[in-house]
C-alpha cells in the first residue's frame, strides 16, 4: 500500500474511534441519576465531567477529557494498523483458489 493509503485508512480509524468514544460517552451522559445529593461522574473511561452534591457542584476535569481524546487517537492509529495488516497480508489458500479458478 502506498503513504496515501494508509494515511486515509488511519485518518479513517481515528475518526472511527472518536465517533465511537463519543457514542458510548453521550450513552454514559445520558444516564437517570436518581440521589439528590450524591456526586456523578461522567466518562469511559477517564472521568471528565462531575456533577451533583448538595451544592449542585458542575465542573470539568479537562485531564480526563484530554486523556480520553488520546485513548481515542490511539485506538484509531490502532484499529488503522490492524486494517492495514490484515488488507495487505497474503493468503496462501486464496491465492491457490483464485488461480485455480483462471
């Protein structure tokens, strides 16, 4: 595969990973809370939003928002990386059958 190509397949993961951190943190956001003074915590799997209390305390952990968007990267360049192996890896079977078959 040449640098374009697995620049696009990686720019795809990321993107794929991101969407899904944000699908299953909206989920996690999303959520009945039914204590009136107990604090929640909002996030997977960094905690990056906390709410709630007897105060009614609402406050941004901004080092948990950054490490999810991290684990998000990583796990795209990740599932690029697996992508790219697995579209580029030769199989023996197949290739015996596809040359049958000519």
């Amino acid at each position: 595969m040449t640098t374009r190509q697995n620049t696009l397949l990686c720019t795809v993961g990321i993107l794929i990973s991101v969407c899904l951190f944000a699908i299953i943190n909206g989920l996690d956001f999303a959520r009945s809370h039914y204590l009136i003074d107990g604090i929640y915590r909002h996030g997977i799997p960094l905690t990056f939003y906390r709410h709630g209390g007897f105060q009614g305390e609402r406050t941004y952990i901004w080092i948990g928002l950054f490490g999810d968007l991290v684990i998000a990267i990583a796990a795209g360049i990740v599932l690029a990386n697996i992508w790219i192996a697995l579209s580029t890896r030769k199989f023996g079977a197949n290739e015996a059958k596809s040359k049958l078959l000519r």
